[in-house]
C-alpha cells in the first residue's frame, strides 16, 4: 500500500480548545471567592451598563434625528407657503392686467349710455387702416339715435306719472295711517272710561266692606268685653269662697287632729298629714331619746364584737406569717444542700471529660492532615 498524506481535520481540535478555554472561564469564575461570597456578577453588570448606556446613545442619536427632520420639515412648509402666496399675488396682478387691457369698461356694449356717446358716435369707433371689417366689427347701426328726444320726453312723462302715483299711494297711506291712529286713540279712551268706571265701583266695594266690618268689630268688641264682666265676677266670688275656706280651715285654728288621717287598715293605725302637723307631743320626744339611747348601745355592742373578730383575724395571719416563714427557712436549706450535690457532680464529669480529651488528643488522633489531603478537592467545575 502506497502511503497518503492526507489533510488533517482541525475542526475537531478547535472544538476541543474552545471546550478547553469554556471550561477554564468557568473554573475562574466559579472559583472566584469575591464572586463566589458577595454574589456579585461583574461582568454581567458591566454588561447591563453597555447595554444601557448604548441605548442611551441610540435614543439620543434618534431624537437627534427626529429634530432634524421636524426643523427641515417646517423650513420646507413655510417655504411652500411663501411660494404660494408670492403665486397668488403673481395670479392677481395677471388678473388686474388682463381686465385693464381687455375687459376695458369703453369696450363694452353698453359704453356709449354710460359715457354719453349719443352725441359722439364716432368717439371710440376704431376702424382699422386695413379696410378688413367684418359684420362683427360694427358698433353703430343705422336708426339708432332717432327721436331720442321724444324717447327722452316720453320718459320723464313716465317718470312724472309714476312719480305722482307715487306721492298719491303716499298720501293715501299716511290717510289710513292717521285713521288707524284715531281708532286706537278712541279705543283708549273707551278703556280710560271703563277703568275709571271699574274703580269707582271697586272704591264703593271697599267702602261697604270697610262698613261692615267696622259693624262686625263693633259687635265683637261688645260680646268680649260682656265676656270679660262676666269672668271678672266669676273669679272674684271664686276668690271671695277661697278667702272664707281658708280663715275657717283646720290650718288657721291649728287643730292636732287635722294632722292625723285614718286609714282603712287599722293596722297601719293613722298617718300624718305633712301639710298640717303642728309638732310633737311630749310623750313622743320621750319615745324618740329612748330609741336613741337604744341604737347607742346597740351600736356599742356591735362595735366591741367587731374588735374581737379583728384581734382574733390579726392573731391567725400572725401565726401563718410565722409557719411560712419556717418553711422558707427549710426550703433554702433544701436547697443549699441539692446546689452543693450538684457541683460535686458536675466537677466530677469535667474531670472525666478532660480525661477523655486528654485520651483523644494524645493516644487516638495522632495522624493530623496535610495540605495535599485539602488540595485533592475542588479540581474541576463539574
């Protein structure tokens, strides 16, 4: 077999030298401490601000350019603006020009009335040195110009006939005028009379009503004042039978069976009327310093019992005051003895665990790690 130089492939050697780099910039950046503890993405943040900052640029640049447009925008409307209105007055100044040289007001076919030219024909025709004029040329006709007076004074005739039917239509008109005004006067008048006539009958009306009620006051003030006699003996008999019922009551003669009122109960015995009680009889003040010299003693007595309750009270809280402060005694002591049993003890684990540690520390971890054993962990990213 004959021995071929073939091409190498490359591209299966680039793969795995951009593999090679990938994998170099993970373990650089996973191994990164400062990115690793703070949690921060440099990169990715100096990213986030290129990419703000170049859409910053780009809004910038198209505002920029939005301006430019606007301002050239405006320039060309008002450019457009000026050239239609210097077209306009070009368009105006051609129109002025062409009626001053074609539509001349001498022209026209009505020239020679508003100019006069009845006794001018001649004064505008304008015939052409040529000799080539056609029917169309012509101006004047023959007839024109015949009994233009007659025409004139059978015009003013019509003139002066209209004008006097005129001035009679005028007159006529003022006529009914001034008629339409005597009407409407003669009308007011009427109406003046017969408001006149209303307010006179009204004026009657009102006084009648005045008279009668002056009538009606009249016999009202009558009855009120026959009211008013009337209540005035009615009340002074009422005080007249007042007066005596007093000056003979029970109040003035200051009567003691007045004040006593008998009740249906007989056991309730007699009340006393408030209104008429006088005072009281000897006996009852006797009655009443007895019942008082009773509730003294009663008083007394219940005041004694209360002082033996309270001596009795005070001597049992004495007492448990006593019993509880024994038992506070016992139970420090209680548990001054247990806090002493458990230093005892608790200095006897520390001991056996000093032991214990002192065991670890010298007979069964002797064998300490290397930095090689450290360095074996945390080769790869993966």
């Amino acid at each position: 077999m004959y021995k071929v130089d073939l091409p190498v492939d490359e591209s299966e050697q680039r793969a795995v030298e951009r593999r090679r780099a990938a994998e170099a910039e993970r373990k650089s950046r996973i191994f990164n401490s400062r990115s690793r503890v703070i949690g921060v993405d440099v990169p990715a943040l100096h990213k986030q601000q290129d990419d703000k900052r170049d859409r910053l640029e780009m809004e910038k640049q198209r505002d920029m350019a939005h301006d430019l447009l606007r301002l050239s925008l405006d320039e060309t409307a008002l450019q457009q603006k000026k050239e239609e209105n210097e077209l306009r007055r070009q368009l105006a100044q051609d129109m002025v020009q062409f009626r001053a040289i074609h539509q001349r007001a001498e022209d026209s076919r009505d020239a020679d009335i508003n100019y006069d030219r009845q006794e001018a024909p001649d004064a505008c025709i304008s015939v052409s040195d040529s000799g080539t004029l056609g029917p169309a040329s012509m101006q004047v006709f023959l007839g024109e110009g015949i009994n233009e007076k007659e025409k004139k004074r059978a015009e003013m005739e019509m003139n002066e006939r209209n004008l006097r039917a005129q001035k009679e239509e005028r007159e006529k008109q003022e006529r009914e005028k001034k008629n339409r005004e005597l009407l409407t006067d003669r009308e007011l008048v009427e109406k003046d009379l017969r408001a006149v006539q209303l307010n006179a009958l009204e004026e009657e009306c009102k006084r009648v009503a005045r008279i009668e009620l002056s009538r009606y006051n009249h016999e009202q003030a009558e009855e009120r004042m026959k009211r008013e006699r009337q209540e005035r003996l009615r009340r002074e008999g009422e005080d007249l039978a007042e007066l005596r019922y007093t000056v003979t009551s029970d109040l003035l003669t200051e009567r003691p069976e007045a004040a006593k009122r008998i009740t249906e109960s007989p056991a309730e015995g007699p009340r006393v009327l408030t209104d008429r009680w006088k005072g009281m009889t000897p006996q009852q003040i006797s009655d009443i310093h007895r019942k008082r010299k009773e509730q003294c003693l009663e008083k007394e007595r219940l005041r004694e019992m209360e002082r033996q309750r309270d001596l009795a009270w005070d001597y049992l809280l004495t007492e448990q005051a006593r019993q509880q402060e024994r038992e506070e005694t016992r139970d420090k002591e209680l548990q001054r003895e247990r806090r002493a049993q458990l230093d005892k003890y608790n200095q006897q684990l520390a001991r056996e665990q000093q032991a214990h540690q002192h065991y670890l520390d010298r007979q069964l971890y002797t064998n300490r790690p290397k930095v090689e054993y450290f360095t074996q962990f945390n080769t790869t990213s993966r």
